[in-house]
C-alpha cells in the first residue's frame, strides 16, 4: 500500500462501537418497551434488559429476570448475567479446555 498511487483517504464521522460484548450489543439492537432485545421466539414476563437468543423454532419463556443474557445455541445453553463480561469470557474459556471447541 505504501508505493501504491492509486489509494485514496476520505475522512468521515461513522462513529464506532465495540460490538465484540453482549452489552454493546444489547445497547446497540431494538429493544422492546422493557428493554429486552429478543432474537429468537420469546415470551417475557416481568423481564427487563435482557438478551434471549434462540433458534426460530423452539419458544423461550423467561419470567422475572433482570440484565440476564440467554443464549440458546445448537449445543449448549448459556444463562448469565448480561453485565458480568470477564465473567463470561472466563466461563467460555472453561468450557474450551474442558468440553472442547464444539460447545464454544
């Protein structure tokens, strides 16, 4: 790219955001009015700032939870706090060196 005479800057104000966190995520998708985000099929009672994100085919119901993160992927179920994010990434790599890539 050095030598190259054909590249060209353009600055610009895009903004930016660190999606690599379930916060960052939460705080960048449509919420519901209890600021829930739902990615999947989800019923939510008494539920508030919440991530569910499930397969389109199976019903998730939540009641009475407060900043949880569910994920529901093909091979595992993960029910944490949202917030928790070191947490998280300890609990991911827990299961890397104990059950393997496959549940990661």
């Amino acid at each position: 790219m050095e030598k190259a005479d054909n590249v060209y800057v353009v600055p610009g104000e895009f903004g930016w955001s660190d999606l690599g966190s379930w916060s960052s995520l939460h705080e960048y998708h449509n919420k519901d009015e209890d600021g829930n985000v739902v990615d999947g099929n989800a019923m939510l009672y008494d539920s508030h700032q919440c991530i569910i994100r499930s397969p389109k085919d199976k019903l998730v119901v939540v009641q009475g939870l407060e900043g949880y993160l569910i994920a529901d992927c093909e091979d595992a179920l993960l029910i944490c706090k949202k917030d928790d994010e070191k947490q998280i990434r300890s609990i991911v790599n827990d299961v890397r060196s104990e059950k393997g890539d496959k549940f990661v």
